[in-house]
C-alpha cells in the first residue's frame, strides 16, 4: 500500500489550467523563450541562464534571475500514470543530510516542498557558512518540472509569490521520443540546431 501511495502525482489541483502547462495545453500566444523542453514567458525584468555541465558542453539547467531572488529550472521524463517528486523529495532530503545539511518539509501553494540549510565550502573543503534553497516540484503529463529558488523570495512573501508565479508560468515540452523516467529533457540554446533524434 505505501509503495502505490508513493507514485501518486504532485501537482495543484488548477495544475492544467495555471500552470506549470504542458506544451500541448497552452492555448494562449504570450511570447515565450523556446530552449527545448522548458519554455520561459519572455519578461524583461528576468535574466535567462543556462548552466552547461563541464563535462559535455550541454546545458542541463535554465536559472531564471531577478534583482533579489533566483529560480533554476529542470524538467525530466516521468511516466505517464506516476507521479515521481515524492520520491525525488525523500532523496533530496537524505543527500542534503548527508552532506551536513539541515532539511524542512512542509507543503507550499505548489505542494509539497523541501527548505533546506546547505553547508558552503570554500575551495579547500572547509565549511564557510550555509545557504538556504526551496526545492519544489509538479508531476505533469510525462513529465517532472523541479524548481529551485534562492535568494529574497525564501523570507519575502510578496517575492516568493513572484517566484511561485513564475514556475507556474513554464511551459514543459516533451517529443514523442521514449525516454527514461528521470531522464533530463534536452536544454537546447534558442537558434540552435535541434539535435537528430
């Protein structure tokens, strides 16, 4: 019984209809920024970033940065019946203990999220202080959007309604092409040549 309990989806109930939408359920023209599988609304107080792994070159996450707050965005490959944030959760939640940090679960106006404490280290591995990050979450249809915001919007509350309004402003694309629950969904720079499939 817990084990089905585990797999049910996470999302607000108003999910398809204010968001974070499925490419297939936007029924508006709003201009929106195209990198792939996440779609940002086209707002000019809000610098885009994509951060690439060192590794391969490829973006694997988009940030999102006003003056005072952040959101970095990434959207993975979900089955179509599960739901998989309240498992991710539960190990986010274990990694972030294992590396000495302090973890909050409590339920926001996207569901259930984590507040977490995270040690910094300077570059010899010395702690040197802690940071504090939101990790939110929303099973779509096929996909899993998770969000995480830094800065103002953990102690303002009309930034973190911002913040909130802004992860439900993605929209998530996902192909048809089979992919791996948690796989990430391709990151693709605007004006880039799509990758063959």
């Amino acid at each position: 019984l817990a084990r089905e309990t585990m797999n049910l989806k996470s999302a607000p109930l108003d999910r398809a209809t204010a968001g974070p939408l499925d490419s297939s359920e936007l029924n508006h023209a709003a201009p929106y920024l195209d990198l792939g599988a996440i779609r940002v609304p086209a707002i000019d107080s809000i610098a885009v970033k994509l951060e690439v792994e060192e590794a391969t070159g490829k973006p694997i996450a988009v940030t999102l940065e006003t003056n005072d707050w952040n959101l970095q965005l990434q959207a993975f490959a979900a089955p179509r019946s599960e739901g998989v944030w309240i498992d991710i959760k539960a190990q986010l939640a274990q990694s972030i203990l294992a590396q000495g940090g302090q973890v909050e679960e409590r339920i926001g106006s996207l569901g259930p999220e984590l507040v977490a404490k995270l040690p910094v280290a300077d570059q010899a591995g010395a702690q040197i202080g802690t940071r504090l990050a939101r990790f939110v979450g929303v099973d779509g249809p096929r996909w899993f959007l998770r969000g995480v915001i830094s800065g103002a919007a953990l102690t303002d509350p009309k930034a973190a309604a911002d913040a909130d309004d802004l992860f439900r402003s993605i929209v998530v694309h996902r192909d048809e092409v089979p992919m791996p629950p948690r796989d990430l969904l391709p990151i693709i720079l605007p004006g880039a040549a799509k990758p063959n499939a």
